[in-house]
C-alpha cells in the first residue's frame, strides 16, 4: 500500500466541458489511472476540480501534467495512454525527481517544433530539443542512443521540413548493407529491393510527415533517394538533406568517406546506438571512431541520448536500463 505526505494540491482547468474533459481523462478514467500509478498520487475530481494527494514533488509535477494535457486537449489533440507516456516521462520523476534537471514539461511551451504540412512534431524532453536545435544550427549531427529515443524519427521530421521549406534540394537516405543476423544473398529481388526492408523505419517516418503518395512521387523524381552507403563514394550531395541511419555498422572508412561527401548548402544527420554494432568482430565502429575523432570540431554537434529518453513503451526504457546494467556488471 502506498504511503503519502500530507500533500494536497488543487487544480480547476478552464475552460470546463464535458467533451474536453472527458479526452483528458480518458475512457474509464485511464489517463488518469496511468498518472496515479507511474507517479504515485492519488487524483480525485469533480468536473473540472481535481484534487491531487502525494509527495510535494510528485503532486507538483502531476498538476504541471494535467495543465499540459488540458492545453493539448484543447487543440482537439487526442489525449491517448501513449501520448501521456510521453509527457510522463519528460516529468523525470521516474528516475527520482529529476525535475529541475532542465527537461521539464514547461519548457515545451516555447520549444522548437517541427512542423510539416501534415503534422506537427514537438521534441520530448531536453535532449530531443537540444538535438533539433543542433540539427537547425549545424551541417553535420550525430544523434547517439538506445532505441526508442527519437533519433531517427527527428531527423526524417527536420528533413521534411526543410524540403517543403525549400532549404533543400532532395532528401538522401543512407544506410550501410550490414547483414544482422540475415544474409542479403538469400533476400528476393535486386539490391535496391533487398535494402528497402533495413530502411522501413525511415520509410514509415516519412510517411507520417509528407503522406505515402507524396512519398512515393518524391522518390520517383529522385527528390528522395534512398542509397545503400557503399554507392556514396565518388559523389558530391550539395543542397541536400542526408540522414545516415544505423551508423554504428560503418567502418572507419566508410564513415569518413560518408562525410566527406557532404557539399554547400547541405545538413547531414548520422544516428546510431553503439550498444547495437553487427560488424564483423575485429572490425571498430566508424560511429565510435567518429566520436573519438570529432569531438570539438566546429560545426558538427554531437547529441547523447540515454534510456530516460526513451518515448515507447516504459517497458522498453527498462530493458535498455538492464542491459547497460548487466553490461558494465560482465566487463
């Protein structure tokens, strides 16, 4: 059973309807389950009076939360178990009450977003803000991190934005032809069609930005173009848009080959998780080497990301957390 401080806050969101309230609370009241139990309070209301019992910490952080939704709500946003997730784990208090470490929920309301004409997309959490503010400031980024963290997803977001805002030519997807686990060999089809698969995630992302048959006339025109890493060498990308993906699989060659293919008026976003490298043994990760190699260099940003960044699941966010542990514990 839980054990509570004397804490008790109350909330009255405005503007009060049956509709915007009953978004915010969820079917059943399972938004409101959701915060209860990931926080720790207990949430009382009547209409739009909610009364909010707990640690001083947590009952600050929860009213901050249910002002947030209640704005969101009001842009006839969805309020889905999902979304609160997200808003849930920016709060930081999961990993005790981090919330004056900079990533707090507030700071959204003035933040960079990324817009398209489709949606629009809000960074979640300080390293996600920090990595969109680098990738506007800067011709090359790295995004480093587990799974889950919004690396990719960005980055396909500000790809998108600068196309349809004509900073951009076309838009580049790299990735490198690593076999994890399956051989390409036995795969049906040409090359181009063996690789379609490894590039799905950035496929799906750009589907949700610019709709599938815009995608689909893009990549006919060659304003998108999706390359295995091994045909970047010999060329020149100016006025591009390049997102290498799964960068932890390039060699140190191919890494340096990659960016130095950048030309003017391009931006270059390289991701990847250097807890995932499928290289074959022996072999050192261009992305770790890259890391080492670059640190400091004027006009290339460098993004960490770390597993309470991650947005999916909170299962997820432990798994990774267990491995990490269970890593330094073997080492």
């Amino acid at each position: 059973m839980n054990t509570f401080t004397a804490t008790e806050k109350r909330v009255t969101l405005e503007p009060n309807t049956p509709q915007l309230l009953a978004n915010l609370c969820g079917q059943l009241d399972c938004n409101l389950r959701q915060v209860e139990q990931r926080l720790g309070v207990r949430i009382h209301n009547r209409g739009n009076q909610f009364s909010i019992h707990g640690g001083p910490d947590q009952v600050r952080v929860c009213a901050q939360l249910l002002k947030q939704l209640h704005k969101e709500a009001q842009q006839q946003q969805d309020i889905s178990p999902e979304l609160v997730h997200l808003y849930l784990q920016e709060s930081g208090m999961e990993t005790l009450l981090e919330i004056n470490n900079g990533d707090n929920i507030d700071e959204l309301d003035g933040g960079t977003v990324v817009k398209t004409k489709k949606m629009i997309i809000k960074p979640r959490g300080g390293n996600q803000q920090r990595y969109v503010d680098a990738i506007n400031k800067n011709d090359i980024n790295f995004g480093i991190g587990p799974a889950g963290t919004g690396k990719t997803f960005l980055a396909v977001a500000a790809a998108a934005q600068a196309l349809e805002q004509d900073e951009v030519r076309r838009i580049m997807l790299v990735r490198p032809a690593v076999e994890a686990g399956e051989k390409l060999g036995f795969l049906p089809g040409d090359l181009a069609q063996k690789i379609d698969p490894y590039l799905r995630p950035l496929y799906d992302a750009l589907y949700e930005m610019l709709g599938i048959e815009k995608v689909a006339k893009l990549i006919e025109r060659n304003v998108i173009e999706i390359a295995p890493l091994a045909f970047m060498r010999g060329r020149t990308l100016n006025n591009s848009f390049i997102i290498l993906d799964e960068s932890q699989n390039t060699t140190r060659e191919q890494m340096k080959m990659f960016l130095t293919r950048i030309g003017f008026g391009s931006t270059a976003v390289i991701t990847g998780d250097i807890t995932q490298i499928d290289l074959p043994r022996g072999t050192k990760s261009g992305l770790c080497h890259a890391i080492d190699v670059l640190d400091g260099v004027k006009g290339i940003s460098f993004t960490h990301f770390e597993s309470k960044d991650v947005v999916r699941h909170p299962l997820v966010q432990r798994i990774v957390e267990a491995y990490d542990d269970h890593s330094e514990e073997s080492s």
